[in-house]
C-alpha cells in the first residue's frame, strides 16, 4: 500500500474536494434550475431530513476508529470487524424505527421517496473503511474512488435533466450512489489489506468502541440538528420554496467547507503523535492549523459579502433572487465552522469528548430556540441569522463556560487578533515562548 505525508494526504482530498466543488456545484444548479424552488426545496428536505438520522448510524465511531488504529495497528482486524458491525446493526435498525414512523410526519410520495434513501443509508457502514485509510495515510485511494462515482452519478443526473426526467428519478439516483459508494470501500478494503474476510467481531473491542464513541454519537445527532434542522424547520414552518431559495444560498456558502475538513483530517494523525511525544509543538501546531482556517474562513467571507448578491443571481437565475440577502448572513458562518473542524479533533486528543456533546447540544438548542422565533418574522433570512448565531456558541462561545476549554478559547481568541499578534512579534509568531 503506497502511504504518503500529510502534506501529499492534504493535497489528495484538497484535489478530490476541488473536483467535487466543480461538479457537484454545476449538477447543483442545473438541478435547482430544472426543478426550480418549489421541487428543489422537496429534494433538500427530504435530504435534511436523512441528514438527522445519519450520526445514529455512524455511531460517533468515525474518529475513534482512525485514533484506535494509530494507537493500536496490530489490533486492526478487531476495530475494523468490530466496527463495521456496530455501523451496520446501527443501520438497519435506525432504518426500521424511523421508517415504520414516517408516516407520521410525510405524506403520499415523500414517505416512499424517504423509505428508499433510508434503506440505502445502510451501505454508509462501510465509510468505516475512510477512516482505516486516513490512519494509513492512504487518502488517495478513497480519493480516486469517491471521484469516478461522482463523475458517472453527475453525468446520469444531467442526463435526467436532458431527458426531462420526473423528481423520483432524482431520488433514485441519489440512493444508488450511496449504495455503490458503501460497497466500493470494502473492495478497496480487500484490494489493499486482503484480510476482509478476516475482520473480528469481538465483544470487547465492541465495549470499548462503544464507550469511547457515545459520546461523540450525542455530539453528532447534535451537531447535525445544529447543522440541518434549519431547511426541517423552513420546510414545516413555512413550505418547500423557502427551503428550497434557503438551500441555494447555502450551498453557494457551505460548498467552502471541504477546506478545513481536508486540512485537518490530514493533519490530525501527526496531531495525534506530537500529543504523545512533543507538548511544545503540539501546542504550536494547533495555533498555526487555527489561524490559517480562519485566514481562509474570513477570506471567503469577505469575498463573498462583495460578490454574493451578483453571484447568486448569475448561477441561479431570476427565480432565487431571494436566495441573495442569504448568502450575505450565511456566509459568515464558516468563520467558527472552519475552526470548529480543529476543536472537534481538539476535543477528541485530549480526551474531552463529554464536552463534544456540551458544545454540540447548545448549538443545537440554539438554532432550534432561534429559527422557532425568528423564521415566522424573517423567513428563510431569519434561519440564516440563527445559523451564524448557533455557529457562534457551538465553536467559540462554549469554550468560556468550562476551565478544561480554556486552552482552545485562548487558541480561538489569539487567532481573532492575529493582526495585532503578527503586528507584535513579526517573525517570531510561533516561537515557543510566544505561542504558550
């Protein structure tokens, strides 16, 4: 198996993630053209919808795994086995409650179009395999993988759009791929290790897997209600219009996201290591990693303040011109998601998972307190303000409520005034003595 550096994994997903951002993008805004707000807004909900229930399925194992296998290498075949069965028994049994009770909250097609996407969710148990791959540093396997599907499912959807295809067909494209997608990862799995068929499935490892990831799996159902509950919300509170102009002007600020994901995940096993053997730079790194998501993050905001309003009405057309004032809010959360990508993995190094959850749960609170308030006034715009608002308190604000947060509050806050630090000490910005 060919391994490369973080530097050389970093370039493989950022690769992988600038293709994604250019196709994805164009089938994006094909498919809001085509559909036009109303459909779009049918396809987003129901979407959002699957989003909530996909953190009960992963279990919060998705980290855990990757820092097992750093920690542990000559017990992979009992973390791989035995994680592959959690995500796969959480999968099909979060897939029969929530389907035999959608009926209460769908109607008519909706509730067939759900049932299939959940079905197909099962296959995601074998994203387990990502994260073998990325404690192997062995990204660009995935990374071609993932690609080829994106290419042949964005060809067959415009060629949906060409034929003029109904909405289910949209909705059967998306759950083949995710199908495929699951399944490729285990030939990939087998192709590199060819021990597949020698996982284990042991009870321990299982006991030990489960008590380190409970509480990044509350986190996550958090994080996700924190993250999607805004178009659930639009969609019940208002109707698939609003969601539908609110999902355009999120994808245009949300498509920037892939940058601190592919930084951090490539850095995170290096990460790891300096935690064990070098404080001092451990220390260091974590600064440096903080202020350049934030460099990116405001960069895009600004960028995006100037230009969104053209920009949306360019890509989407006439019938989104709602979408605009959106996009100028909605933007500027990606400043605290951007460092909140590096206080996830913070968290999970330090062994502060409980705190995962605290800052989780009141982001989630939050969005949900904020958009019941302010989406009957201000409508899809006022889901964005609580957007930012929530952003704010889950990947900064929180970090003053307890003592063991301080650390990455002083990490969070020394980034904001990087003008005045650099102003200060110039080139010794991260000397030892100047970054403690």
């Amino acid at each position: 198996m060919k391994v490369n550096p973080p530097l050389k994994s970093t370039a493989w997903l950022l690769l992988e993630k600038a293709v994604y951002l250019l196709i994805s993008f164009v089938v994006t805004l094909a498919l809001a053209r085509y559909l036009q707000p109303t459909q779009f807004g049918n396809l987003n909900y129901l979407l959002a919808l699957i989003a909530l229930f996909l953190p009960i399925m992963s279990l919060g194992l998705n980290s855990i795994v990757s820092r097992e296998l750093l920690l542990r290498p000559a017990a992979a075949d009992k973390i791989m086995g035995s994680s592959l069965f959690l995500r796969f028994i959480a999968s099909v049994s979060v897939v029969l409650v929530v389907v035999g009770f959608s009926g209460t909250y769908l109607a008519g097609d909706n509730q067939i179009l759900f049932a299939i996407l959940m079905v197909a969710s099962v296959a995601s148990a074998g994203q387990t395999i990502d994260f073998w791959l990325q404690a192997k540093l062995a990204n660009h396997y995935a990374v071609l993988m993932r690609l080829l599907v994106l290419i042949g499912f964005s060809l067959m959807r415009l060629f949906a759009i060409y034929e003029t295809a109904k909405f289910p067909v949209f909705i059967y494209l998306i759950a083949a791929e995710l199908t495929i997608t699951g399944l490729l990862y285990l030939v990939i799995y087998q192709r590199l290790s060819g021990r597949l068929l020698e996982l284990k499935i042991n009870s321990g490892e299982i006991k030990r897997l489960w008590r380190d990831s409970r509480w990044l799996l509350m986190s996550g159902i958090a994080a996700v209600i924190y993250l999607k509950i805004d178009q659930v919300m639009l969609g019940v509170m208002v109707d698939n219009y609003a969601v539908g102009v609110y999902a355009a002007a999120a994808r245009v600020s949300e498509v920037w996201y892939f940058i601190p994901a592919a930084i951090v995940t490539s850095f995170f096993p290096k990460l790891v290591r300096n935690k064990q053997v070098a404080a001092a730079t451990y220390q260091v790194d974590i600064q440096k990693l903080n202020d350049i998501l934030l460099i990116f993050a405001v960069s895009i905001a600004v960028l995006m303040t100037i230009i969104g309003d053209d920009l949306v009405a360019w890509l989407f057309g006439p019938s989104y011109s709602e979408s605009s004032p959106i996009v100028l809010v909605h933007i500027w959360g990606a400043v605290f998601v951007f460092m909140r990508e590096l206080f996830s993995k913070w968290l999970l190094a330090e062994s502060l998972l409980t705190f995962s959850l605290l800052s989780q749960g009141l982001g989630a609170l939050a969005n949900v307190a904020l958009n019941y308030f302010l989406i009957p006034t201000y409508g899809a715009l006022g889901a964005a303000y609580a957007t930012v608002i929530s952003y704010s308190i889950a990947g900064y604000l929180v970090l003053f409520i307890h003592p063991k947060l301080w650390p990455m509050a002083r990490v969070i806050t020394r980034s904001f005034l990087l003008p005045l630090r650099f102003a200060r000490y110039g080139k010794r910005l991260y000397s030892m003595s100047d970054s403690n």
